[in-house]
C-alpha cells in the first residue's frame, strides 16, 4: 500500500517536472496568434454610436425575438448608442434615454446625429463669424461627415445642406472624440 502511493507521488512530481520545463510557444507562433477578440460578439467596442437603418426598428425588452416589443423606433438614421451585444442583438440607448434590444440588422455604422437645440445655424465655414448657409430646429438628423474640437461637418442630404455646426448642439458624438469621414 505504501509502495503505491509512492509511485503515485513520484508520478506527480514527475509529471510536474515535466509541466513546468516543457516549452511554451515560441515568438514566431505567438505572432502568428490572432489578436484577442473584444469582450463581446461583434469584436467592436462598446459603447459605440451607430444609426438606424430601417423604416422600422423594433425596440425590445431582451436580446431575442420572444422578448416583447417596448417601443418601434420610425426615424430611419437616428442615432443611437450600442451599450451592450448579446449575439446578433444590440442593446441601443436612444437620445430620450430609452433603452432596448434591436436586431443587429437594423443598425447602420453610418454616423448621425440630432440638433439639440432651436434654430441652430448651419455655417459655412467652421467660424462663428463664417456666412449662414442654413438653420435647423431641435431634433433634426444629420450626417456627421467628421468632427474637430468643436465643430462638426455636417449634411441633411434630403435638403442639399451642408456646412459646420457648433458639435455642443449634437447628440450623437462623445465628449473628444475625432470623427473622420
């Protein structure tokens, strides 16, 4: 009895001996390694800003097609924020603060945003003293077509308007962020 659990013990040690000379990987197969994925299934980060790409888009209270509808969101190219993925359901936050779970083929990458504020001027340059080529009320959607410190390019396509807006009179960017075309 006691010679077997010597050989057990000893078979341990060498087993652990083994363990801790054997050789990991080398340089070249780590680099071969595909970077770690994200945390979540699209790989992107979160939270992100996406739009709308439906007519229609139903706003559910879970990440599946069981779950019951809350609201339908009928603006197409609302900007919304993706604050979390489950499979191909995107958990969106819209600008009332509303939050659901849309399928993620209802989303577009395309960049939007919302005026927050009446009678916003469209400017032709990004200077305040810059020529008016428009103004647009509250709740207005536009396409960020990039944005710097504190302006934004921006255009309503459906109006042939484009120019710069002041981006403290959007909702759709973060705080800092660059937005390149």
């Amino acid at each position: 009895m006691m010679f077997r659990s010597l050989c057990v013990l000893f078979g341990m040690f060498v087993f652990m001996a083994f363990v801790m000379v054997a050789p990991g990987p080398s340089a070249a197969q780590q680099q071969a390694s595909p970077p770690a994925k994200a945390g979540n299934p699209s790989g992107l980060p979160i939270p992100r800003w996406v739009s709308i790409r439906a007519k229609e888009a139903n706003l559910r209270t879970g990440p599946g097609a069981r779950y019951p509808i809350d609201w339908v969101l009928q603006r197409r190219a609302l900007p919304a924020e993706v604050v979390g993925e489950f499979e191909n359901w995107r958990q969106i936050k819209v600008q009332d603060g509303t939050v659901g779970w849309v399928h993620k083929s209802m989303l577009s990458g395309k960049r939007m945003a919302t005026v927050t504020a009446a009678r916003v001027r469209i400017l032709h340059a990004p200077d305040t003293d810059a020529p008016v080529a428009a103004f647009v009320e509250d709740g207005v959607i536009v396409a960020l077509d990039g944005c710097e410190a504190t302006w934004c390019r921006i255009a309503i396509a459906s109006h042939g308007v484009e120019g710069w807006m002041a981006r403290s009179a959007l909702w759709g960017i973060y705080d800092g962020e660059a937005v390149e075309r």
